[in-house]
C-alpha cells in the first residue's frame, strides 16, 4: 500500500480489498467508497463522488458500475478497467467455488443461518451509504425536500427507478433544487 | 411462490421445467447478459430474472431465487456474483466468464463515455443542476430500498435483527469507521444471535 505508487496498483488493493468485504452489494460498499477516495486517498472531492454515484445510478447496468467511474476518475480507461475488475473478479471466483461446494453440501442448514445474519448489517450498510451521499451532495433545504419526496414517491408506489431520476434532475435544471 | 414464475405454457412437471429449454452456449449467455444488463436502470437484478426464468426459461423461479439467495449472502456485487455461477453452471468456467463480460462490458462502456462527459463539462452550471436533482432522486431511491428491507424486521419485531442494523448504521454512517473492522466485529455477533434465536424458537 504505497501511495506514490502507481495509481492503478492502489486502485486494485483498493478494491480487490473491498470486494471480499462488500457484504449486501455495490450499494452497502459506499460509505467505505467515499471513505478511501475522499477521506484517505483525496482521489476527488465531496461533491464529484455524490455526482459519481448520480452518474452511476442513471447509467444502465449494475451499481458497481460506480467503482469503474472512481476508477476512470483516478487513472483514464486503465483506471476504470482495472477497479472494476478488482472489484468482481475475487468475489466472483469465490461466488463460483461456494456453490460448487454447496451443491454438495446441500443439507446443511448454515447456508440459512449465515444469511439471515447478514441481512440486518446489509440494511445497516445500505442505510448508512444514503447518509454519507446525502452528506457529500450539495446541502439545502429544496435538496433534502426533494431527498425525501422522492424516498416517498419510490417506497409508496411501484414508479421505475428511472422515472425518479429523472423528475430529480429536471426538477434541478428548471432551478427549484 | 414469487408471482412471476413461469406461465403455464410448459406442461412438464416442475422438476424438468428447467431443461425444457436446451442449457444456453457461450455466446447465447454473453448476449442474454448483456441484454438484461442495458435493460436494467437501477439495478439490474429484475431483469436477470425476467430474462433468465420468463424470457429464456434457462432456470425455474425457485431455481432462481435459491441461487440468487446464495449470491446475495457472498460478499461482492450480487447481480455479478449471479451472472458467474449462473453461466458456470451451464458451461463451466468459460461460460461465467462469459455472462460476467455481458453483464459488465457494455454498460461499463457506456458509463465510461459518460464519465468522461463529466470530466470535461462537469462544472456547466446547468449540468450541476441536473445532477443536483439526479443526486436526491438516487438517495430517495436507496432510502425507500432500506425501507422495504426493514419491513420485514419492524413486522417481526426482530428487535435484535434491528439494533445490529443500528449498530451498524452509527459505526459506519456517522463515526465512519472502516469497513472492514465493523465487519470483523460485527459478523460473529450477527451469527451468534441469529443461531441462538433459531435455538430458541424451536
């Protein structure tokens, strides 16, 4: 871990770290995200990592996508390749021996227990990601407005995703965010 | 049962609904993937069961659920961990490698133009605005995900399940210690209470 090194090496260990510890996903690794490219590593600033993660969830695809433009963000197209790839490639290998293991191992009732251990840190995770992007993001009034109408509008209705984005950013062009 | 199994089209007993279809080839998985993928605003995991149990029927929902509970509970991306095992089950290595490509590869493309549109124009005042709005939106959507996965804990009363979720948000949110120590502590503390209270209703 030498920050004068290359950057790409850090963007590898980085992730290649964070991967194996990303439990409930992309989304519940944020906080720790915004912990080492803002907070550690001063890769960007505050406002460009909650414009990332905008980006992110705007474009199509999965929300790891956000490392690749962490990645682009520190070292060009090598950086993007190289964090993505830090980032699914351990887990994923992992992922194919576990299920190969389990197709054996099928009766074993720890598979259950270990799971339903995890889901309450994952929503701890997820939570804690809305707050730390809520805190790096421009903060009003008309913002946190809009932060709560929109959670509302997403939990009361079945609306697509991307129709709340949208209203999110047409509401900040025409000025009233 | 999920209400999206697969229509009643397939006569055949629920034990062979899965190989009614032949097991897709290497390229018919990249692209399956891919198509799924640049479908999928905000996640793409609904789609990956649209397209593999409705569309192509390469899997039953139970199938599906069972192996998308497992890539839930690894660590890592869960829509890539499933894209892995679930194109190494039909063709082994190759095909994980090849589902994971067409999942990743062209979105991660079209990210990366986008990034760079970002890089170069980010700072124009009507851009930042949008953003600003697309920023609010994106956090709305992740507290309404939180939500719904805390329903089932309010329902339950699950009052321990609640002060780890908690314990989990201060330690990370707002003292924002790493990861990885909240999760070397907390981990076994999640396991334990979890066995102890299956221990207990049974």
């Amino acid at each position: 871990m030498n920050p004068n090194g290359n950057p790409v090496w850090s963007l590898v260990l980085t992730f290649g770290l964070m991967s194996l510890f990303a439990v409930g996903g992309a989304n519940a690794a944020i906080p720790e995200m915004h912990r080492i490219a803002v907070d550690v590593r001063h890769w960007m600033t505050d406002r460009e990592f909650a414009d990332i993660y905008a980006i992110s969830q705007l474009s199509p695809g999965p929300n790891v996508l956000i490392v690749t433009l962490i990645g682009y963000s520190v070292a060009g197209i090598t950086g993007a390749l190289a964090a993505t790839l830090a980032m699914c490639v351990p887990t994923a290998a992992f992922a194919y021996f576990v299920s190969r293991w389990l197709a054996r191992s099928r009766r074993s009732r720890w598979p259950a227990i270990i799971q339903a251990s995890l889901v309450p840190l994952s929503i701890g995770l997820m939570a804690a990601s809305a707050l730390v992007v809520a805190e790096a993001a421009d903060r009003t009034w008309a913002a946190l407005l809009a932060t709560i109408g929109a959670a509302i509008l997403a939990a009361a209705t079945r609306l697509n995703p991307l129709w709340i984005l949208l209203i999110g950013g047409c509401l900040g062009f025409a000025g009233v965010i | 049962m999920p209400p999206d199994s697969p229509p009643a089209a397939v006569p055949a007993p629920r034990i062979s609904a899965a190989t009614s279809q032949p097991p897709p080839g290497v390229v018919a998985l990249f692209f399956a993937f891919a198509k799924m993928s640049l479908a999928g605003f905000g996640g793409a995991l609904a789609f990956a069961r649209r397209g593999i149990v409705d569309e192509h029927r390469w899997m039953t929902a139970d199938e599906f659920n069972e192996t998308y509970a497992l890539c839930h509970f690894l660590p890592g991306p869960n829509v890539v961990n499933l894209s892995v095992v679930f194109g190494a089950r039909f063709r082994g290595v190759i095909g994980g490698i090849a589902a994971f490509a067409g999942l990743i590869g062209p979105p991660m493309v079209i990210v990366t133009i986008v990034g760079a549109l970002y890089m170069r124009y980010g700072e124009i005042d009507a851009l930042r605005r949008i953003l600003t709005g697309v920023t609010c939106g994106a956090i709305g959507l992740l507290i309404a995900a939180v939500f719904r996965m805390m329903l089932p804990l309010l329902k339950r009363r699950d009052i321990a399940a609640l002060a780890i979720m908690v314990l989990v948000f201060v330690a990370i949110g707002l003292v924002r210690l790493p990861l990885q120590l909240v999760l070397v502590a907390m981990i076994p503390i999640s396991i334990a209470v979890t066995f102890m209270m299956r221990r207990g209703a049974t």
